[in-house]
C-alpha cells in the first residue's frame, strides 16, 4: 500500500482525531525506522517515550515469540504466572508494595483516581471530615478518559467535553503559596507529573514537591504521581521523582513498560490498597500474560541501562547548550536524563525545524507550540546525539536567516490554538 492510498482511505474511514505527519513507516530496528520508500529516520521520539529499547530489540522479540507460543490471553478471572512476577520487580524499584495492572497510561491514571476517593472514604469513616477534593496543576497532562481529563490542567484539551468530573481544582505550577491557599482537609489526593512531558518538559520543583509531600503526609491525603512519560529509568533514575528523595502514595506508569506492547500499572502502598475490595475496578485485557511476560524482561534490560541514560543525557544537554549559545532563536533547554526540550522563541520556527528534521531523517516533535521534545530510545549513542545537534544547528541557522533577524529576542511569540 503506497502512502497516498493509505491518506485516502483514513480520510474516509477513521474518526478524524490525528494531523498525521505524512510518512508511511513499515519497520525499525534499533534505534533506526524505515519508510515505505526506503528511507531511514533516526528515531529520537521513540513512539513518544514507549519504544526505550529501540525497535525489534532481539530479547524482546525472543519473549514475545516464545509466549505467544504458549498464552496470551486468560482474563482477569484466573491466575497467570507473571502478574506478581512483574509486581515484584515494579515494588522493588518504586518503595511501594503493590500493583494493578491496565493498558494504557489513562487507565492507569483513572484507576489512581479512582483509589484515592476509595481510600479516602474508607479512611475518613470513623468521623473525619469527608476528604474528596483533588488537587491538580495548570499546564498538566494526565490522559483523555474523563477522570484523566477532569485532572488535566490545560483548557484546550478538556473544553469540547465539559461537564468534566467534579471535584477537581488546579494549583498554580510551582506555586508554594497557591498550593497552600487550596490544601486544606477536604483535600484527597494532590495530583503531579514529576516532569510536566505534554506541557513542555517541565519538572517540578523541589520545594513544591516536597511541600506536597509534607501537606499530604499530615492530613491522610495522598500523593498521587504520573510518571507514564518521565518514569521508567527516562530519567536516569527508575523514576524521576526519586531525584527529589520522596516517595509517592500512589504512582503510575506505562509508556516504555512493556516496550511497545500496551502496558499500564499504578502503584501503591499496603495502606492505600486497603481501599480496594473484588469488583470495585478491573479489567479484561489488563496485564495479560503476553504484555507482562515482555515488561519483566524490559525491566531487567533496564537494570543496565540507567547508568547510559544518565551519561548520554549529561552529553545531550551539554550539547543542547553549546547550540544555545550559537542560536537566539533558543530560549531555553530543559529536562534530565533522555527527557529533554529546547524552548524557541516562536511556534513557526518550532514548526519549521520539526518538519526539516523529519526531512533529514530524524524524528523529533513539538509540544506545547514553541517546545521541541527528544524522548530517544535508552540505547542512542553519542553519534547519534551529534547527528540531532548537527541538524539542529543547520535547521535554526537557516530559519535566522530567513528571517534576517538572528539575535535574541527579535521573533514573535505566538501562540497556536492546537498542537500535534
Ligand atoms: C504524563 C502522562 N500521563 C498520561 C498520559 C496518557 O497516556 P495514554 O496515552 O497511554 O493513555 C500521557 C500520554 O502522553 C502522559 O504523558
């Protein structure tokens, strides 16, 4: 099927939800895609965070072969032998004690929902104040189910679908004393990304979080944190907000968990999961001996990794801002480990770049309009690196010079309703 033929027949049939970028990918291998013409791309998205091993990772496949061979779906009404297995790994390397298992990074998140007025209720029966309010942040991004939503901190994505889910207020990012004005006993849950991801790569402070952690801990609330796109070893770390020396209540994740197969899981404590009874959530397809039995080898692929992640991030970043210091058009540069984005000065330029690198052959995106994001597999090397600078360098050169306006702070900024 050739590429115009596959544009035409999604434009009849399917629910017009995407702005697709107009390639036709057919296979990858490594940290490599290729289309349907035969051109290669370096993929520094990975699926946006999924694909941390790279494409067709040969311990992957061999799990993915084998199992398939022997079973791939049970349902959630009997036991398989890899559940607890991958429970285990996960509790050991967040400092909590359980898991539920789903498929998608807005379940997992619905679910962190839904456990926390649960707990809430049966916590605050022996005469406390009721505790059902949520905390969340502006700018965040937790899904597209209505619970996801209803959390999400950004007008654009929630407006087509009010009412959204009551109960819900939003914290100023980073806002110590915003944060203080809205906790109060009512409160439930405060909602996080540790590194906002859709919002344009932004973490969260450490006196926030750590203020979070302490407002929780005192009242019964929980601390509910997404890291469906900064966890997993993105940073460095298992997960990011074991930079900031917290753990969380709650925790979910999805991603990269079951490299490229679909995964999720929130994470909680023996506490917490006191709040959950048979029949009060599941799932049909959720944690399926398939997808688990290929997460279980993604994570102790990962126990070697971490170390690489750290050392190629420090590179990337150190090479982000040597660019920075060459081009106006970059405002700033942000992230850890392989979590990272340059902030330009104008969405047009933002625009232009991502689309000249998709035609040199380097997949990049941009979030939050003017934020180019690199989410690149665990395994890149520094060449790879250099090929993403080198592109970088000769896409912002040229759009200065189109604009013959090369210094700081010449280029509008302007802000588009949508992005991609
Ligand atoms: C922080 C965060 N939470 C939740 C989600 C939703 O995950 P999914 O698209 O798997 O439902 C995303 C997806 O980008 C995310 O980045």
């Amino acid at each position: 099927m050739s590429l115009a033929s596959v544009i035409r027949a999604e434009k009849k049939l399917l629910l017009p939800t995407y702005d697709r970028q107009k390639v036709l990918f057919t296979r990858g291998r490594g940290v490599y895609l290729w289309d349907s013409n035969g051109k290669r791309y370096l993929d520094f998205l990975s699926g946006i965070g999924v694909n941390a091993l790279g494409h067709a990772h040969p311990a992957i496949q061999k799990v993915l072969k084998r199992q398939a061979g022997k079973l791939i779906h049970t349902s959630n009404l009997f036991y398989h032998e890899y559940q607890a297995e991958l429970a285990k790994r996960l509790a050991k390397i967040s400092g909590l004690d359980r898991a539920f298992f789903c498929n998608s990074g807005t379940e997992a998140w619905e679910g962190a929902l839904k456990l926390a007025r649960a707990y809430a209720r049966v916590n605050n029966s022996n005469g406390h104040k009721a505790k059902w309010r949520l905390l969340a942040l502006e700018n965040s991004f937790h899904g597209r189910t209505f619970g996801s939503l209803a959390t999400t901190g950004q007008e654009k994505y929630r407006h087509p679908f009010a009412p959204l889910v009551p109960g819900v207020n939003f914290v100023a990012f980073n806002d110590l004393v915003d944060l203080k004005r809205q906790f109060d006993g009512s409160v439930c849950a405060v909602c996080l990304e540790t590194i906002q991801g859709e919002g344009g790569i932004k973490p969260v402070s450490r006196e926030f979080l750590q203020l979070a952690r302490e407002l929780t801990e005192k009242s019964g609330a929980l601390l509910m944190i997404d890291e469906i796109q900064c966890g997993l070893g993105r940073t460095g770390k298992y997960f990011a907000y074991q930079h900031y020396g917290i753990t969380p209540d709650i925790v979910t994740v999805a991603k990269p968990l079951a490299a490229g197969l679909p995964l999720g899981a929130l994470l909680t404590t023996d506490r917490v999961a006191s709040g959950m009874h048979p029949g009060m959530h599941g799932t049909t397809f959720g944690g399926g001996p398939l997808a688990c039995a290929v997460a279980i080898e993604f994570l102790r692929i990962l126990d070697g990794l971490l170390g690489h992640v750290t050392k190629l991030g420090q590179y990337f970043v150190a090479e982000l801002q040597n660019l920075r210091s060459k081009h106006a058009a970059m405002q700033d540069v942000r992230g850890i480990g392989l979590m990272l984005a340059i902030e330009l000065d104008s969405a047009d330029v933002a625009k232009a770049v991502v689309s000249e690198l998709l035609q040199q052959g380097i997949l990049i995106n941009r979030t939050h309009d003017t934020v180019l994001r690199f989410l690149p597999p665990y395994i890149i090397e520094k060449k790879h690196v250099d090929e993403v600078i080198r592109a970088l360098d000769r896409s912002l050169g040229k759009s200065e010079n189109h604009n013959h306006r090369g210094h700081r702070g010449t280029h509008t900024k302007h802000r588009e309703k949508r992005v991609g």
